[in-house]
C-alpha cells in the first residue's frame, strides 16, 4: 500500500532504488494520501514505462473515515458532586 509502505518496502518495487522510494515518501508527505496508483507518475524518475512494472504490486488504501465526534472515546464531563 502506497499509503503506510516505509522506504524498504518500497525498495522492494521493481524499478524503486532508495532515491525513488525516498521521493515516493516525501511526495506522501508534502501532498498527503496516494488517491490512485496513477500519482506516482508526478514522483520524478517513474516514468509510465515504470509504473507499469510496478502496477500489480502496489495498492493504495481508501482514506480513513473520520470518526463522528459522538462516537469517540471520550469521557462524559464529570458533574460537580452536590454538596
């Protein structure tokens, strides 16, 4: 997944030395969440030529959904004990 993989994994693409994959990393960084496989075409030095090599092996994820202020684990504020 283009969106949690760290730079060893990224390695690991066909095509992808350190460089690359330290440039796939700073893209995710600088502009946020891989929406598409096609966005790794704006890393310099992946051409399509390249894309297409590494295409069956990366996935990117769907965002996550936020989580509805009601539904998180926060505490219900205390009330004041009477006194």
């Amino acid at each position: 997944d283009l969106n949690v993989a760290n730079v060893k994994e990224l390695q690991e693409l066909p095509g992808v030395g350190p460089v690359i994959a330290q440039r796939i990393i700073d893209l995710r960084q600088k502009s946020g969440r891989f929406h598409r496989v096609e966005d790794l075409l704006a890393v310099r030095g992946i051409s399509q030529k390249k894309l297409d090599a590494m295409r069956p092996y990366v996935t990117v994820s769907a965002s996550p959904s936020p989580v509805p202020s009601a539904q998180k684990n926060t505490p219900p504020a205390k009330k004041p004990s009477p006194r």
